[in-house]
C-alpha cells in the first residue's frame, strides 16, 4: 500500500523510536496528576527535537489518534485542533 509506505518513511525518522517510547503513552497502571504531567513534558521534549514533528502531529489529527503524545501535542490538543478545523 502506498499510503503505508510513506508513512514508514518519516515514522523511521522520529525521534520517538526507541526505548523512550514508553513517555509517549500513560502506563497500563493509575498514574497520579504529577507523574502524566512528568511524562507528557518529556515526551513533548523528545518532539521538540524531532525532525518529522509536523507529520506526526498531521498524521495523528488526520486520523484521529485518540491515545498517547503525537506530534508534541496531547490528545486533548489534538481534539482541540480537530474542533477549531471542523468550524
């Protein structure tokens, strides 16, 4: 699919691969206020240093990725985004 093919591309490229991947996401167990607040800011750094930032933060809007940091932005950000596009 071509599609996939060149979403591989700058998905190889991110700065997120890695074992730090892990930030990107909550953790399977609660999570108190401080500690989302703790790995959100440093998944946001690692973005901040990306290369393939504004596709990721397209492609996660794009397709409305309900979970994780994309692109430096939450998923409330990301929403917030999708509703000022909507009109």
């Amino acid at each position: 699919m071509v599609f996939g093919q060149v979403e591989e591309r700058w998905q190889s490229k991110a700065a997120c691969r890695g074992p730090q991947a892990s930030v990107f996401f909550p953790p399977s167990s609660a999570e108190r206020k401080e500690e989302k607040l703790m790995r959100e800011a440093a998944a946001k750094a690692i973005c901040a240093t990306c290369p393939v930032c504004d596709a990721c933060r397209e492609y996660a809007v794009r397709i409305r990725e309900p979970h994780g940091i994309w692109g430096g932005l939450t998923e409330i950000e990301r929403k917030q985004i999708i509703e000022r596009r909507a009109g």
